[in-house]
C-alpha cells in the first residue's frame, strides 16, 4: 500500500525532475548496489537516489515520529542499513 499510494508516484516526479533538468538518469536500476540485490529508485549519473517513506507499525516509531521532524527518513534508513549489513554478512 506504501508503494502504490506514495513511494512510487515520488519515484517518478523525482525521475522526471531530473529529465526535465536534462540529467542522464533512470529508475530502478538493477547491478549497482553490488552484493546486496537492492536498487536504488533514482539514478542521476553516477549517483544513487532513494526515496524514503515509511509506514511503521511500531509503537515506539509513532511516538518518537510525532516528536522529532525527520524520525521517518533516519529510522528508514537504519531498516534499510540492518538489512543490507545481514545480507553481506552471508
């Protein structure tokens, strides 16, 4: 439900910002992030983009996201980071 009702359409304004800015870019390109089988949402030439949303069911998450601007976007990316370091720990 994440994905179809906000990631994604951030996805493709972001993606079209940058063509429309006339970058070289593309979405959801496979073989970039090497070992960890993740691709990043957003490629500006040599550069990864990733849109952060989240939608936690944590209680701990809610208290601390009504408290601290920005919480959603850092507690994300620790998701993501804790993923990605046990899959390259395989």
């Amino acid at each position: 439900m994440r994905t179809k009702l906000w990631h994604d359409p951030l996805v493709q304004v972001w993606h079209m910002l940058a063509q429309m800015a006339g970058l070289s870019c593309g979405k959801g390109v496979s073989s970039l992030m090497l070992h960890s089988g993740k691709r990043p949402d957003v490629v500006l030439f040599q550069h990864l983009f990733d849109v952060r949303t989240v939608a936690g069911a944590d209680p701990h998450y809610f208290c601390a996201a009504a408290l601290n601007p920005g919480h959603g976007a850092v507690w994300d990316a620790a998701r993501k980071n804790e993923a990605w370091l046990n899959q390259t720990r395989l």
